[in-house]
C-alpha cells in the first residue's frame, strides 16, 4: 500500500501547517454531497459530516476561533486513521488534511481533492 501522507504529492511549497479557513459555498457543498451519492459503497469511503466548529486535534493547525457554519467537512473512511478533512483557506485553496491536521495536498478547486481523497481511499 502507498501512503500519500509522506510523500506530500501536490503540495505547493507555500501550504504551510497553519491554515486560516473560510468557509465552503452552497456549491461546494452540493459538490461533496453529489460526490458521496455517486460514489456510495465503492472504496472506503463511509460518509461526511460538515463542520461547525473545528475539532480539537486541528486546533493547533487551523486558526478559527469561533463556530461558523460549513466551515470544512469530515470525509470518513473505514478507519479513523484514514478520515481527511477538507477545508477551504483564505487564498481560496481546498486542503486535503490528515487526522494530525497536516495538509496533504492542495488545490485550487475541489474536484482534485475529492479525487486525492478517493485514490487515498483507495489505494
């Protein structure tokens, strides 16, 4: 098995650890959504949650101090080690992130992330 998480593919040198998020577009949402429906029982993707807040392991790599609605979202796989959030920074950049909270990949649109995930997912 390949593990994305240390090979950094597609990271610009300018992702840092420490993202400022805003928060995703109704588009966006219905992205992920329609995603999820198209690709339902195939590889280990499970569901997704969006994010209101910033859970507690993230909160030393993204700096957001008050709830705001769709902030991010959870993308769940069959084990917690390989659950990846995605959010979207200030730079308009999607951040594909670890559980650690570290950016594995970066994009400017969404669909590549989506696709990281899945060949994360099923690699």
């Amino acid at each position: 098995m390949l593990d994305l998480d240390s090979l950094e593919i597609g990271v610009p040198m300018a992702a840092t650890n420490l993202v400022f998020p805003r928060p995703l577009e109704p588009f966006h949402i219905s992205m992920v959504k329609q995603q999820f429906e198209h690709l339902a029982g195939t590889a280990h993707w499970c569901g997704y949650a969006f994010l209101n807040s910033i859970p507690e392991q993230l909160h030393r790599n993204i700096m957001c101090h008050t709830p705001t609605d769709n902030i991010g979202v959870v993308m769940f796989s069959e084990t917690p080690e390989q659950n990846r959030f995605i959010i979207r920074d200030i730079y308009e950049n999607f951040r594909l992130l670890n559980p650690e909270g570290h950016t594995i990949f970066m994009s400017e649109h969404l669909d590549p992330v989506l696709d990281k995930f899945m060949k994360r997912s099923l690699a």
